[in-house]
C-alpha cells in the first residue's frame, strides 16, 4: 500500500471498443489489440517510441498467443524500437491495474522517468482457464480447508448474494442499471475520448460491442447461470476482448515534454481475501487504501467497482455504506464486457474522463480478481 503519490503523474489513458464473444475484435490476434492502443498512446502524445523506458502489461491467461511475453510481442510487431523492454504479469483480473502500479512505483523510486502501463485479453481466441492444467486451480487441492468450496467465481458469487440476503429480482434490477447507464454513456459520447478505433477485416469498431437492448422481462426469463443459483448471463460480466494502456511519467519529465498530466494516485492496496466467498476483495481492498490514505467515501466523487457479477458490487456498496448513484455510473462490465487482463486500466481511463466531466477531484477503482484478490487505487485528477 501506499499514501500520497506527488512525484508520478497519469498523462493519457486509452483502450480499444470491448468486443463481444466470438464478436468483431475476434477476428485480431491479443498482440493486435495491444499493439493498436500503444501506437495509439504514442501518435495522440507526439512521444517517439524511444522515449519509453519500460512498457509493462496485464494479461491473465498466458498461454498460446497471450504467451511468451505478450506484451513484448505486441511492442516487437509495432516493428519501433526494439530496446524498449517489455514484461507481461498475472494478478489475475487485477494485472492491468497491478501492472500500472508496477510502472508508478519505478517512477516513483526514480528509475524511470517514462512508462507504459497496459493490459489484454482475447476471451474469444483464449479462453479463460486454458491454462490451468485439468481446468483445475492449484489451491483446490484434496485438503482444501472447507467441505463446501465455493465453486470458484459464480459459487463464490451466489455466496456472496445469499449471505447479504439478495433475491433474484435485486440481482436483475443491478444488472438492468448497468445496460441502461452504459446505453446512455455511449449515446452521449461519454466513452469517446478513450476509445481508439479498430480496423478489422469486417471493418472499423468504435463502440463497445456488449450492450443490450433490454427489459425486466427478458431478464426474468433468463436460466440461472449454475443450477440453483441466483446470477444469470445478465448479471454476470460478459466474456470479451480488448486492449488499454495508460501512460505515465514524472512530473518533470512530463513538463520538459509539454504534456499536461490528467492525474495522480492518492493511494493503492493489493490485499488477499477469504478465499470461501473468494470475490470479497473489493472491500476489503477499500477499506485498505482508505486506512493507509486517512480518506473516507465522503471525500470520494465516483466509484469503479468492477462489475464481475451483480452481488459483488451490491455486497461493496451495503458492507461500506457507499451510495450507488455514485457507482458505476456510466455502467460497468455486466453491460460493457470484462476482458479481464486490460480491464484495470480500462477502469482508470473511464474514471479519469469521468471526473474532467463533473470537474470532481477523487475516483476509486477496485476489483476482485480470481484466487481471492482485490485492488483498489484512488486517483486524483489533476
């Protein structure tokens, strides 16, 4: 964890649309989609690739062409300068946020003065759990200490939901918040300034794929996504595709280049959570950055809290107290999809825009990330 951030500063934050399963984006290799947001980064900040001293990425299945480094894959077939090194990292849905703070935290102790922050995932052409041999996690051994695991995400999810007493129709409603406020957002152009277009074989992308035209009713008629449960494919984020990338600098080096920065981080954590509800992070991750900060949810303007599944946000927000109209407010991965290695710094872009848009000073971005993980970062816009 760490308290106030002065010396490290957010210049730009971009991403590629969210592409459905099986959807457009499919059609591009990870390297692709990562590639295009780094360019991207590059061309809207007039920075020669030369001037980056580091580039660290996000991705969580690691294996086949999300492998051998993808992020250095993706930096080598820009075909720019090949001395820029690359690392690829797994904090499971957290890499792309745990790779910006790898990147803030060399600023910060002086050993870089420029970096990239990125992350992808390509769900479509590698899918979750491909990498995990048997399709079985590590920790789900023979002596797992409890009779009844939780199933991993959708078990630890339908835990979540009952031990907060949330029926089915509590569920929907959060889930019909999140299609509408995200159908809103787009039709406003509220996603406009972070979204870098795509060229595909079947042509150019520019809005997020994962939006939907629904009902209450059509809701209702959805089957459980586990036997008995309460979440559904509406309530559930969406298995995606995409990219994003965040540039960073020092302050100095930021003026010496002209670059008028967009933020900073007041505070960050990174804590593990209780495995037998194994979404839980969130919280306890928020109630982290806010101890080390001394802040509190009053002195904060907009939450992200990533949309994994209905409960998991409705769970935050009734165990911290915070208030909802708050949260999520241009709609969260339920509506607009959840490629999981990028979807960090997707949050932080989003965040960003949305305070230069309410001229508001503090966002919190927080996850939960398979294995019983959380982060959460509070920016600070600038």
């Amino acid at each position: 964890m760490t308290g106030a951030s002065a010396r490290a500063v957010i210049v730009d934050a971009v991403r590629t649309p969210i592409g459905k399963r099986a959807g457009t984006l499919s059609m591009l290799r990870p390297a692709e989609l990562l590639r295009t947001v780094l360019c991207e980064l590059l061309r809207r900040n007039d920075i020669g690739p030369s001037a980056v001293h580091q580039i660290v990425g996000g991705s969580v299945t690691q294996v086949g062409e999300q492998g051998f480094n993808v992020t250095r894959c993706a930096w080598l077939s820009t075909g720019l300068d090949y001395a820029v090194p690359c690392m690829t990292l797994d904090a499971s849905c957290g890499s792309a946020q745990q790779a910006s703070e790898v990147v803030r935290a060399q600023i910060e102790a002086g050993t870089l003065d420029l970096a990239i922050a990125c992350g992808v995932e390509s769900m479509s052409r590698v899918p979750a759990g491909a990498n995990i041999p048997g399709g079985k996690a590590d920790y789900r051994t023979d002596d797992y200490p409890w009779d009844d695991p939780p199933g991993l995400q959708f078990g630890g999810a339908e835990r979540i939901a009952r031990r907060q007493g949330h029926t089915r129709e509590h569920l929907d409603d959060y889930g019909l918040r999140s299609q509408r406020r995200a159908a809103k957002a787009s039709a406003d152009g509220v996603f406009a300034g972070e979204i870098v277009p795509m060229s595909t074989p079947d042509g150019e992308v520019t809005e997020d794929e994962g939006i939907r035209d629904t009902s209450p009713e059509g809701l209702a008629a959805l089957a459980p996504t586990i036997r008995g449960g309460l979440h559904t494919a509406a309530t559930t984020s969406q298995v995606s595709d995409g990219a994003s990338a965040v540039l960073w600098a020092s302050r100095d080096r930021a003026a010496e280049l002209g670059l008028r920065p967009l933020g900073q981080v007041a505070g960050h954590a990174f804590v593990g959570a209780d495995p037998y509800y194994l979404l839980d992070g969130p919280f306890d991750a928020t109630r982290a950055v806010l101890a080390s900060t001394g802040m509190t949810l009053a002195g904060i303007d907009i939450a992200e809290v990533n949309e994994a599944f209905a409960s998991v946000v409705l769970s935050w927000a009734e165990r911290t107290g915070a208030d909802l109209d708050r949260v999520n407010v241009n709609g969260g991965a339920i509506a607009l999809g959840h490629p999981m290695g990028a979807t960090g710094v997707r949050l932080m872009a989003t965040a960003l825009g949305e305070l230069r848009r309410r001229d508001a000073e503090h966002a919190l971005v927080t996850m939960c990330c398979g294995g019983s993980l959380g982060t959460a970062t509070i920016l600070r816009r600038l």
